[in-house]
C-alpha cells in the first residue's frame, strides 16, 4: 500500500472542529503520530475521542480543520486515504451469522483484497488473533473475548498503515483483555501507527509513546506520560525501610541532584524525586556510603490519574 | 458494481441462515395461499347440484313444460314429482316432518303449481306458482326462487309478444302454440360478459397472487432494513471506514432486497402451479408483472424505511404499509366487486395493479401488462428514489 510518510507522520491532524446542533463535539484538535508510535488518546466518557477518531476514519464530516493519513486528505468520501486505515471500532462490529473466516473474507473484499492474497491473509489474521481453530464456527457462538479478538483483526486484515482502536478492551474479560493489549503491543514494534482511544489509565500508560489528554472536544495537554507528569509538576515518592544513620543518609540524599526533598521517617527516610526509575540506583549507593543499612524500598510513581485530575478537576472514569 | 454484489451476496447470505426470513419469504404466504387454496375456494371445480320437489296440481301441458324445460333443463338439478301438496311439505319443512332426514327424503325447495296454472298462463291473468324454501338449504332455494322469477319474467315476455302479435292482425292467435314460437325465436342480440367472466383469475390462482403481493412487502424488507440493522450492529461504522461509496452500500441492499423478493414469489408461483394448479397465465407477463411488484415493494419499503430509526420501527412501519396496501388492492378478496369509491381507492395500492394485471392477462395479450407495470414502476421509481435519499441521509455510525 503505497504511503506518502515524507515527515514521517503516518496521522496530521490538525484543528479539527464538530457540532452537533448547539453542542460542541470537537473544538480545535490537533496531533500526529509517527510510523511505529502508539498515541493514546485519553479522556473520560463524551469528552470527544469517538468523535475525533469517527472524523479522522472518514465516518464523520468535520466542520474545520484537515485530516491527512500518509499524506491524503481524509473525508467520508475519500476511498484513498481510507484504504491506510484500519478501525476497531468500540462497539462489536462483526455479523453474528458468519463465521470468523467469513467476515474477515467480506470486509478484506471491500478493502480490495482478491484470490491468494485474500485468503492467506485471512489465514494469517486468525493466527494472530488465535481464532484458527474457531474460523468455521458462527462468530455469535463466540466468548465476548474471542468476539473483541475478531473485531480487532477485521481492522487489522489490510495492513492498514494507521490502526485506530476505540475502547478496544471494554467489558473484556482480565485474560482477553491482556491479550489484546499484547497485540497492539506487538503491532506497533512492527512500525504500525496506531491511534487508541481509552478511558483505562493503565492501559495508556502501557501502550502508548505519546498520550493526548482530551475533555470538553480539546486536547488540554500532549506528550509523553512523563511530559505530562512533569508537566503539572508531579514527583515520584520513595519510601526507604532502613535503620542506621538516618540523618546523614537524608542530608546525603537531599544534594543529589533530581531529588527535590529527603525526610527521616519513623521507618526510615522519605524522598520526593523526579524520576524514580532512573534514581533509584543512586539513592541506594549514597545510603549504603552514608551508613543506611535500607530493609525495603517503596515507590509510588506519578501516574495520569493524577495529571488527568489536575488538568480537568475530574477524575478520569467519570 | 462488484463491491455492491460482495454486500449483496453476504446479505444473502446471512438470509439464507436467518429462519424467519424463510418463514416470512415462503413458508408464510405458501401455508396462506393453501389455505385460500384448499378451504376457501369451493368455486373450484365446483358442480352445482341440487332436488326440488314438483307438486302438479295442473297437470296441463304448460305446467309439463314448465316441469320439463324449466326446472330439469337447468345443470344440476334433480326433480322429484309428488302427488300432493303434503307430500312436498314433508320434504322441505322440519315442522312438517321433523324425521325426514334420511337421504334422499329432502328436498332443497318445493314447487307448488295450482290447479288452472296452465290456463292462467294462456289468458291474461295472474299466474301463482309457489315455492316453498328449505331453510336447511337457502342458496339451492335461493336459486329455485331465481328459476321461479326467471319463468315469470319469460312468461311476461312471452305475453306482450302474443298481445302484440294479435293487435298486429286484428285477431285472436293459439297463445300456446304462439307463445312456443316465440320462446324458440332467437334472440336479435346477445350480451357478452367479458368483464366478469373472463377477466376474472380463477380461485386458486388469486389467492395465490394475492399472498406472493402480500407476503412480498415482508420479505423485500429483509433487504432494505438491514442497512439499519447494520447501524444497530455497528457495523454499518465499519462498511462507512472502507474505501467503498455510500450508493454501492445502497446498491448492495437493493440487490439482496430484489433478490429476495424475486425468489420468494418465484417460489410460491411454481409451487401453486404444481400443487394447487395455479394458472397465473403468459410466462413473460408474469415475469413483467413480478418485476414491476418487487420493484414497487422495494420503494415503499424504502420510503417508510428512510423515516425510521430501526429496523424494528422500519419493520413494523413497512408491514402496516403492506397490510394496509394489500387489503386495499385487494389481495383477500376482491374489492372492486364492492363498487364505489373503495373500488376506486384501491388504484392507490401497487398490489391492485398487479392483481388486475394478472386478471388481465388471464383474459388478454401480452399488451394488457404494460399499464399495471408502468404503474408499479412508477409507484417504485418515486417512492423508492425519496426513499434512497433519505436512507443515504441516515448513513451514520
């Protein structure tokens, strides 16, 4: 499928707009997203991600702004720029009364799949969707896991350049769930772009490279989670489990750059840093030269949920 | 072209595993027009058979004639002489002789003729014949009554003739004899009823015709409002992300719905030909019509569709079009017999036009098709058109 990524950005977007009457849907969104990268677009129930993404699949007509996929123009009427993108949409979107190889076979058809080429990558699609051995099988006789599996490989079947997955995972079960976290995983490790929508915290912190915080049709803040948490100023905490000479470890510690505070505790020394992950090294070799003999470590790391909360006073589930 | 064939085929498809489409495309109007086949149609192969019962109390010459090429001459009937007037009584009245069931001891009427009947008739007075009914059987005594009135009418006939005949020369002729001679003239002009009797569909076959029209409004259904069940299912999202147009989505429903449609009369009209031996007449005509029908359903169906949310909505909104429609145009019983303005109405209904059309080609050349299928065409055409624009409208996820 030949692609136009010249800046490679598989996704531009930019100030895009909808109405719906009176209220507005969608307000100035903009953001791309690169071959490979895995942008997640993140905000709370009618904050505007179906919106934007139903502009950005060519299912919607904007009322501004312009939408380029592989450097064609997107509108419900542009086959071209359709043919680079794959959608899963939120809700199941297969035919009940075909089986799995079925509707993988209708819909590659309408993406312009024919022959050999059609059916080994129907093949090729049940393998990475594990339906293999259910292809033959009514898709209304599935688990709800294996129907999301499904949903997502429809999106999947042409090779699309750009993967839109809208709440790929709601009402999944733990173990379905994981899987098709795996999957997109695995998809964009092998240079897709994918564009997914989630109101699952832990998930946009697992998928994706770069997140856009969405509520009321605009994007409040870009970048990735640790932009983000930066951003609004959130620390990682370290808690210390230690005996020795706490006072000196804390003074120790508190120099070390990145570390904003250091504290003696009852159990031990308390730290505020800017990055846990990479300071944690550190702040056990400087405890153990300071005589601070640490028992355990405890990190909470600044996570969306917090930043989502500072950006839009609500909390993202809601 | 051919992506509206790929949804076309996997409408079919689907179809073709949904039971209730069988029910409602074949199973439903074959078991109706059975029915009407079978149980309601008695005209079919019908022979008109029915005893009447003479009291001569004449015994002339007129009143043997009368018995002779009146009541034997008619098709079907059976004549049994009695002596006496309680003799008759017994055969036709309960009251009289409430035992006189058994076989061949009843009678449908009784035919009383009095004494000086036959001169009665040969002079200028009344005439009394009395007919008494079976009310165990009213149509056969219906119809002694009508052989009755139909002899008294001849008979008046007959009178002014003779009258005249004497006026004319100036003397009195043999009114017997006279009055022979005139019922053995021929009459100067004969009346041709090509409206009723030949343009009629036997019993069987309007049936038929009439459950393939009815039934058709349901099963094109199963076409046209999948395009929102496809929006329901969510799927309709999906077919809306491809690089496909919104008319080749439409034109897909349009194949399967005309698909359907066509198979499902085709279905019924082969299975009364061989079952019931239904004479739905010129192939190609049939063809015509079935063409024009389907095509006319399809619009309907498309309009009432274009203005509803669901398939569920649309599907109840497009059936009580049909049903509507089909009693309109007549597809249970005949309502251009009940004159007026509802036999006027019924020109508003598709289903009218396509059971005139084969009442007409029953009767007619090929020609007689073109109008009932410019019609429906038409009908199909402009609803279907206001309908596909509306559905086109609607075509969001």
């Amino acid at each position: 499928m030949g692609s136009d990524l010249s800046n490679g950005n598989v996704l531009e977007c930019s100030d895009i707009r909808k109405t719906f009457g009176d209220f507005v849907a969608v307000d100035g969104v903009g953001f791309h997203i690169g071959a490979g990268e895995t942008y997640g677009l993140l905000g709370p129930n009618g904050a505007g991600k179906t919106t934007t993404i139903s502009i950005i699949a060519g299912l919607l007509e904007r009322d501004g702004g312009t939408v380029l996929i592989a450097g064609e123009a997107m509108d419900p009427e542009a086959t071209a720029a359709k043919r680079h993108v794959g959608l899963v949409p939120q809700d199941l979107a297969i035919y009940p009364d075909l089986d799995a190889r079925e509707n993988l076979r209708f819909f590659g058809r309408l993406y312009g799949l024919r022959g050999s080429e059609l059916d080994h990558r129907v093949d090729e699609v049940l393998d990475i969707i594990e339906l293999r051995d259910r292809a033959n099988d009514r898709s209304d006789e599935y688990s709800g896991g294996m129907k999301r599996r499904l949903n997502i490989g429809i999106g999947l079947l042409h090779h699309p350049t750009l993967l839109i997955l809208d709440e790929p995972t709601v009402g999944v079960d733990p173990q379905s769930r994981n899987a098709i976290l795996e999957s997109v995983e695995r998809l964009g490790e092998e240079g897709m772009a994918v564009l997914y929508t989630t109101h699952y915290m832990e998930e946009a912190e697992r998928l994706c490279d770069r997140i856009g915080i969405i509520d009321h049709g605009t994007i409040k803040a870009e970048g990735t989670q640790r932009d983000l948490v930066q951003l609004v100023g959130q620390r990682d905490r370290v808690r210390l489990v230690a005996t020795g000479n706490l006072a000196a470890g804390s003074a120790a510690l508190g120099e070390l750059p990145g570390i904003d505070d250091a504290a003696v505790t009852a159990q031990g020394i308390d730290l505020i840093v800017e990055n846990a992950h990479d300071e944690l090294p550190e702040i056990l070799s400087v405890a153990s030269r300071t005589g601070v003999s640490v028992g355990g470590v405890d990190v909470d790391t600044a996570n969306l949920e917090a930043v989502f909360l500072h950006l839009t006073g609500r909390a993202l589930r809601e | 072209m051919e992506t509206a064939w790929t949804i076309a085929t996997k409408d079919l498809k689907e179809r073709l595993r949904d039971r209730s489409a069988y029910i409602v495309g074949i199973v439903a109007p074959l078991a109706m027009a059975l029915i009407f086949g079978f149980a309601l149609n008695p005209l079919k192969n019908y022979e008109f058979s029915a005893t009447y019962a003479v009291v001569d109390l004449d015994q002339s010459e007129v009143s043997r004639l009368f018995i002779d090429d009146v009541l034997r001459a008619a098709p079907g009937v059976e004549v049994l002489q009695l002596a006496t007037t309680e003799e008759g009584m017994a055969l036709v009245d309960k009251e009289v002789n409430p035992f006189a069931e058994p076989e061949g001891t009843s009678a449908d009427a009784l035919f009383i003729i009095p004494p000086e009947f036959g001169t009665d008739v040969q002079s200028e007075r009344e005439v009394e014949l009395q007919v008494v009914g079976n009310q165990s059987a009213q149509s056969n005594a219906g119809i002694a009554v009508a052989l009755a009135r139909g002899y008294a009418g001849e008979l008046t006939s007959v009178r002014v003739t003779v009258a005249t005949i004497e006026t004319l020369l100036q003397k009195e002729v043999d009114r017997f004899s006279t009055g022979l001679a005139v019922l053995s003239t021929p009459y100067p002009a004969t009346l041709t009823d090509v409206t009723a009797d030949t343009k009629q569909l036997d019993g069987t076959t309007f049936y038929a015709a009439g459950m393939a029209i009815f039934f058709l409004f349901f099963t094109v259904q199963f076409g046209i409002t999948s395009l929102l069940e496809e929006r329901h299912n969510g799927t309709l999202a999906r077919l809306l992300a491809a690089p496909i147009s919104k008319s080749s989505i439409l034109a897909g429903k349009a194949i399967s719905a005309f698909l359907i449609g066509i198979v499902s009369v085709a279905v019924l009209m082969v299975t009364t030909t061989l079952v019931l031996e239904a004479d739905w007449g010129n192939p190609l005509g049939v063809a015509l019509l079935v063409l024009a029908a389907v095509i006319s359903a399809m619009g309907i169906v498309a309009l009432v569709s274009s203005y509803s949310r669901t398939a569920e909505q649309a599907a109840t909104m497009a059936s009580m079009a049909g049903v509507i429609l089909g009693f309109l145009g007549g597809t249970f019983f005949d309502v251009a017999q009940a004159g007026g303005l509802i036999a006027s109405l019924r020109f508003v209904s598709p289903h009218a036009w396509f059971m005139q059309g084969l009442a007409d080609l029953s009767a007619g050349d090929l020609g007689v098709v073109f109008l009932p299928v410019v019609v429906m065409l038409a009908f199909g055409l402009v609803t279907g058109s206001v309908g596909l624009v509306g559905l086109r409208r609607g075509m969001r996820p």
